[in-house]
C-alpha cells in the first residue's frame, strides 16, 4: 500500500475564526503547488496536514508523519546545527543520516558547530532546509521555503527539491514567489479565505 496523506472536509477555528473551511486535498505522488496571498490559509492548510493544529470538523489522514518546514527555522537556537539535524533525524528513528554531509552541501561547513542564534537568517534557513537531507519521509511539506534566501540558496533549495522528487517523496510548496514552479507540479491549488481551490491535477506521471 503506497503512503498517503490527506485532509478530507478538514475545517479550522483558530480565536473563533474559520481559517480553513471544508478543505478536501490528498498528496499525490510528485510536486504539488499551494498558492494564496498572505493569510490566505495557506500556512494552516500545511500544519493541519502535519498534525499541528486541531480540526474543529472533517478528518485527517496520514500513513506516515510528514516532515514540515514552516516560516522559522524551527531549530532550537542553543544548539548548533549540527546538533539540532543530529537530534532530529536520530528522533525519527534516522540515526545514521549524513548530518555533516548535508550541511556542507547548504554551505554551512563553516559554522555547522556554532550555536543557532550567533547564525543569520539566511543561514538558519540554510540549517533548517538541510534536514530534506536528513529525514528522507514520504511527505514534504514546504512553508514559504524561498524566504530569507539568496540566489543561490534558491538553487540549492530548487535542487534539493527535485531530488526529493527524483527518490519518490511527495513535496507540497506554499508560496507566493518563484511561479516558475507551477510548470513543474503535478498539482496546483490556490487557497483564498481559507477555501481551498483545486487548478489542476494534470501532470500525473
């Protein structure tokens, strides 16, 4: 049985307020693209799928927990990055990850041992994104992946994504930059008051 993850008439009430409301999706297999302007419910679509916020009504399922990578690094800022993808993989049962080898492809040989909070922001992006090279799961989950990037970083985050692509993971992109990217999905949505809108699912392969 292939891995899935869907939300099936998910809805959230976050203060009292619907943020999203009877959202249906499923992560088939290849990239998918969720586009919305700021507030949107793009970020609560993506948590909800993760299991980080409650649903109020509809289900949630998921044969395996997804790795989610939202707006913060998410990385605790005492530790070094070398510590935080060691923790992390080692929580997901990976312990025999490449940690060093995954920072150094994100440039960050030279501060890999430095706490988190003496790092920029660029470079706890760098950090945090290394871990699609540490915790291989079926399901990723992209919150606004681009910020905070330089130009080559977007390279490198545009190759680590079409490696995920290349070993079978699904990769689900919330973003409202790079529409470079819709081309390459095999599903697009887009997501306005928290009404989830599915464009097309044409590019099955």
């Amino acid at each position: 049985m292939f891995p899935s993850a869907s939300l099936h008439d998910a809805t959230v009430v976050l203060d009292d307020r619907a943020v999203l409301r009877d959202v249906t999706i499923e992560l088939g297999p290849g990239l998918a693209v969720l586009r919305g302007l700021n507030g949107a419910g793009k970020t609560t679509l993506l948590r909800a799928i993760a299991g980080l916020v409650p649903l109020s009504r509809g289900r949630r399922a998921v044969t395996s927990a997804p790795l989610y990578l939202g707006h913060r690094s998410m990385l605790l800022r005492g530790l070094t990055p070398r510590e935080n993808l060691t923790f992390l993989a080692a929580f997901r049962g990976r312990a025999d990850a490449d940690v060093v080898g995954a920072l150094r492809g994100w440039g960050l040989a030279e501060v890999m041992d430095r706490p988190v909070e003496r790092l920029s922001a660029g470079q706890r992006r760098r950090a945090s994104l290394a871990r699609l090279g540490t915790e291989l799961e079926p399901f990723v989950l992209l919150d606004e992946p681009f910020a905070d990037l330089d130009v080559d970083a977007v390279m490198l985050l545009r190759a680590a994504i079409n490696t995920a692509l290349a070993r079978g993971q699904r990769v689900l992109v919330a973003t409202h930059l790079h529409h470079e990217l819709d081309q390459d999905a095999n599903a697009l949505h887009a997501i306005q008051g928290g009404v989830l809108e599915t464009i097309t699912t044409a590019r099955f392969s």
